[in-house]
C-alpha cells in the first residue's frame, strides 16, 4: 500500500493543486513527466486554463447602451402597437396599464439586449445590475418628464417621451451591468 500512495502522491498533486488555486485542471499535455511533487505542483499551478474575460472598453459600453436602447424600443414598441385603449374602455385605467405595461417591457427588453451583446462581446456582465440599471434609467426618465411638464401648459406626447425612457433604459441597463459585473 505504501507503494501505491507513493506514486498517487504526484498524481494527487498535480490534479488537487489547481482546484485548491481555484483554477482547472490543465489540459495532461502540457503537464511534465517528473518525479518530484515541487515541481509538479509549481506547473500545475502556473498555467491555468480559466477562460479569459475582456475588460469593458469605453467603445463597448457605448455599444452596449445602443444595444440596450434597441431592446428597450423593441419592448415598448410591442406593447404600444398592440394595446390599444377604445372608448369604451375606462380611459384612465387603459392608459396607466398601457403606460406601465410599455414601461415594463422596456426595461426587459432592454436587459435582454445588454445581456445578450455583453455575451457576444465577450465581456463581464450582471443581468441583476442591468435590471436596477435600467429601473434606475426608467426612474430619471419620468423625473425628466415630470420636469418637462412640470407647471406647464403643454404635455409632452409619445415621440418626445418615448425616447426619454428609451435612452434611460439603455443607457440605464448598460452601465448597471457593467457596474455590477463580477471581476475575475
């Protein structure tokens, strides 16, 4: 028996090292034969094979609230295209669910849209930070309706208000991601 734990002994090390470094294992051709379990730990542990993650770039963050603004136009469009509020209905009551069903299709939409260009670009990103990003953004959006119309007599309608929201969620999602990506 001591003959066998003898010769595991450098094998145990050479698969356990990089698991307690919190890297994978490294791929069995690039590991040396030796003799000497020093040795085989110092190889394991130098080379791991962790998948590289890129670093946002300012280029990739502006990319990314494009995407963002894309899906949240997409999200609200689809809801203010369909529902549509007749006379018959109580006007308030289909124009607040219209209202707030459009609001929260674009905050999906536009973290759908940041998650799936963070994936293809291949950088870190948080679907839980894009959600509050993008809330956020919604949040500056009305803020910024409400000082608009605020003591005033006009009412800002659907195309200079739609792209308010549309941009906040956006841009909301995109930094919210960013900010709340894991660093490796």
């Amino acid at each position: 028996m001591r003959i066998l734990t003898s010769r595991l002994a450098p094998l145990l090390v050479l698969v356990a090292a990089p698991r307690l470094a919190g890297a994978q294992s490294p791929h069995p051709a690039a590991l040396r034969r030796t003799s000497r379990p020093d040795v085989a730990l110092v190889a394991a542990t130098q080379a791991p094979t962790q998948a590289p993650t890129h670093a946002p770039t300012q280029a990739s963050v502006v990319a990314s609230s494009l995407a963002g603004a894309a899906g949240s136009l997409a999200g609200i469009g689809a809801v203010m295209l369909t529902v549509h509020c007749t006379s018959r209905d109580n006007d308030e009551a289909c124009g607040i669910s219209r209202i707030l069903g459009a609001g929260a299709a674009g905050i999906a939409g536009s973290v759908v849209a940041v998650a799936l260009f963070s994936s293809r670009a291949g950088v870190s990103r948080s679907a839980a930070g894009a959600l509050l990003g993008s809330t956020l953004g919604t949040a500056l959006a009305l803020g910024a309706h409400y000082a608009l119309n605020h003591d005033s007599a006009r009412n800002l309608g659907d195309t200079a208000v739609i792209p308010l929201f549309v941009i906040g969620q956006g841009v909301g999602a995109a930094l919210g991601s960013r900010a709340f990506a894991r660093r490796s």
